[in-house]
C-alpha cells in the first residue's frame, strides 16, 4: 500500500467502527472526510494491496509467543440486498434447513429489487480469554468466497469447492509460520475434516492436508480403522503395505464391557455422562495414500442415558488423552459464536459490492472479518479489565462482542473529545452534555 491508501484504509476502518449503516457511504458519514467518495471505493476496487497479506499480518499481531496456534474452519452466509451483487447465488440455509426441508437463502422482493447470499469459508486463530480463563474467542485471520459452478462459468474464475479453498489457506498459513516453527492444529466438523464413511462416495479431506498440520475432528460411527502395517520381513518383495488388518468400527468398539466412564463438557455449558472407548488406527483403504501414512487416534462418545447418540472423534495427535482431545474439539464451537456476532454487530453483510469490480467483494467482507479480530484482540490484550457490561444474562462469562465494540467506540470518542473539547472555557453544563451524548453513541448500531 502507498501512504495515501494507507490514510484512506485509515479512515474507513475508524468509520467502519462508528457507522450506524457500514456502506462506504455510511463509513464516510460517520468519520468525516473532505475527499471524494470514489477515492474509498477505489481502495477495495482497484487499488493495489493484498487482503491476505493483511491477514497474515494480523496472524503475527496474534499468534506472537504462542508455542501452538490452533486453528478452526467453518462456512457462512452472507446476506445480500440488491439486483447486482458479486458471486451471490440462493445456497441452502444450514441453520434453517432440515434433512426432509431444505430451505434456500435468495428470492425476488420486487421487479427491482431481490435478495441472495454469498458462501465464505473463514479461517480463524482460537486464542484463550485473558480476562476469563478456559473462554475461547475464534478471530478470524482470512477468508474466500466460494463461487457456484454457474458463477464461477460467469465471471471466467476456476471453480474450487469448500473443502479446496480450505486447503489453499491452510498451505498459505503453513508456508508463512515455517519460519517461526510454531506448529498448526486444525479443529474442523465432519464436512471439513471427514474421512470416507462406509459406502460413502464423497471426496475425503484429511489425506489432502498438509502433514505438518495436526488435525482433530469428527467422522461417523461406521468409518472403517486398520491397524498400521506391519514390519518388513527380511528379503520380502512387493509393494509395502500401507494398512494393517481391519479393526472394530466405532459402533463395536462401544459394545464392549468395562469402557471407561467421564464427564463431558459441552458448547452450551452442559455437562454429559458417557463412556468412552479409544483405539489407535489408520484412515479406511479408499483414503489417498497420504493420509495413510498418520496414524490417528480415535474416540468413541455415548451417552449413558439419553443424550445425542453415538459420537466420533479423532485426533492426528495421537498422544494427547481424551479429555485434552474432547476440550480441544470444543473450541472449535467459538467460530459459531464468531458469525453472528460479525454480521449483526458490524454489519459486513450491508457492502454491495456490484460489478464490474469483482475484487471488491473479496476484500471488503475479509476486511470486516480482519476488523473483528482487532477488536477482539484490543480488548484482550490492551485493556486492563474487561469491558463494561451493556445487558446481563444468566451464565454470561465475561464480556460479549457487544460490550468490547461499545467500549472500542467510547474510548475512540473519548480521544476525540480530549483533542477537539479539552479547553477550560467549556461550560460545565456542555461538558456534562457531551459525555451524555458520547456515552450514547458509542451504543449506537
């Protein structure tokens, strides 16, 4: 970036935080600029500068003197408004859709007006709370925009599925922390990190990770394990095996007597109590080669009474024991908590982002994204105390999104206020009525 971008990017991102509506628009509204409007729109536009290198960038911002950097990935939805919007589509609502309805985000409102999506898959750092040990915050660091195949035959853009995007960041990441040694762990779903089930035809995931990466997840209960291949026998010929023979799948695993019972933690505070087996194994015979090089560690999850059925975890890792595997597995939920604070708080979904500019799609939302992990990390890492409570709940642990944005905008207003309205001639009556309207602004959006 050239200074004058740096100076435009500047003062977007310090309107981005006070807008009540985050167009271009709105942030210049909300900052005050004598410049022109297109000099902002030409900085997502046309200008020359690398979203991921700011993303790697803030990567380093967060990751400094961390032995490990774990990792969760997911996708999202991003509502859009509007007749042209770049690499929207009406893709099935996960949320809202069930296994016998299906429930699409996109339909017309008017002859002029109609209402779509976009898909992204965002890579986020888990870091933990300094302010509330054992909370977890998922800050997400870069981000691609998934095209359909119809969009993607459109705009003349190679098509890549999820799980392809995925493992481009992930080698962009492993190519950048190479350096500083610091081991990556990724924490992903079943779409993510799946393997291929019984009978299953779907494209398997972990076999296409980079080895250096440590992975746990998730697969289903009938997924097939084979003990590692045993020792060449000398002057034996042939191909070396890559399995061993065929061990219990999960579901048998379960059947049998003395399993060792726990109590487990889960994403919503509840606890349950199951019994747990394990067994170390490779990935099914259909899992590309690579992936039958690791050995993996797998556990079986069932509830003693009631609960949600049989669950299946497994870890690269194959060291670490089941609580630290079933404690890390559930950081991976704070990426959920991560989406809907960024589109209901800071308002990324409200950008168009109409053609013919389409890198400007791909910026401005991964710019929202990068926002919200500085905000995040600010209030981590900067304050002393955490921020002050805007509403109070039952269970409510430390401060939410809502609470370190508000208290991001007052301490802005609050710099703004010692520059600009600092002389002793102000009367106290004005004084008391600027900190009343400072305080209700930085609640504003």
């Amino acid at each position: 970036m050239t200074e004058t971008s740096v100076a435009t990017f500047r003062t977007l991102i310090t309107g981005w935080l006070r807008a009540p509506r985050r167009t271009v628009l709105g942030m210049l509204r909300a900052c005050g600029t004598e410049r022109h409007q297109a000099a902002f729109h030409r900085l997502f536009a046309s200008a020359r500068w690398s979203i991921d290198q700011a993303g790697l960038a803030v990567l380093d911002l967060i990751t400094v003197g961390r032995e490990s950097v774990f990792l969760a990935v997911d996708d999202t939805l991003l509502p859009r408004c509007g007749l042209k919007i770049f690499g929207t589509g009406r893709p099935r609502d996960p949320v809202l859709s069930s296994r016998s309805h299906v429930v699409t985000r996109g339909g017309a409102l008017s002859h002029r007006l109609r209402w779509a999506a976009q898909r992204w898959v965002v890579l986020c750092v888990v870091i933990e709370s300094r302010h509330v040990p054992g909370r977890h915050f998922a800050l997400p660091v870069l981000a691609r925009l998934y095209l359909n195949t119809s969009a993607a035959e459109k705009w003349r853009r190679t098509y890549r599925t999820k799980n392809e995007l995925m493992r481009q960041m992930l080698s962009l990441l492993n190519e950048h922390v190479a350096d500083t040694g610091q081991p990556l762990h990724l924490l992903g779903d079943s779409a993510r990190c799946r393997w291929l089930a019984a009978g299953s035809t779907a494209p398997a995931v972990l076999g296409q990770l980079p080895s250096s990466v440590a992975v746990t997840g998730r697969v289903v209960a009938n997924v097939r394990i084979h003990e590692p291949p045993p020792q060449r026998r000398t002057g034996q010929v042939g191909r070396p095996r890559k399995r061993g023979e065929r061990l219990p799948t999960p579901q048998e695993m379960l059947q049998a007597t003395g399993l060792r019972r726990l109590t487990v933690k889960r994403s919503a505070g509840a606890t349950d109590h199951v019994h747990v087996a394990t067994q170390v194994g490779r990935p099914p015979r259909r899992t590309p080669a690579k992936a039958s090089d690791r050995d993996v560690l797998v556990i079986a999850v069932e509830p003693l009474r009631g609960g949600r059925g049989i669950e299946v975890f497994y870890t690269t890792d194959t060291g670490a024991d089941v609580e630290t595997v079933l404690r890390r597995y559930l950081w991976r939920w704070t990426i959920e908590v991560t989406f809907p604070d960024t589109k209901t708080h800071r308002g990324i979904t409200e950008p168009q982002n109409r053609p013919p500019w389409p890198p400007a799609a791909p910026r401005t939302a991964a710019t929202g994204f990068l926002l919200d992990s500085l905000i995040v990390w600010w209030h981590e890492t900067t304050r002393r105390r955490p921020a002050r409570p805007l509403r109070l709940w039952h269970g409510k642990r430390g401060a939410s999104f809502a609470d370190m944005l508000a208290a991001l905008r007052l301490q802005t207003l609050q710099n703004t206020r010692q520059t600009y309205f600092s002389t002793p001639a102000i009367p106290p009556g004005i004084k008391k009525f600027i900190g009343q309207l400072t305080r209700l602004v930085s609640l504003a959006a």
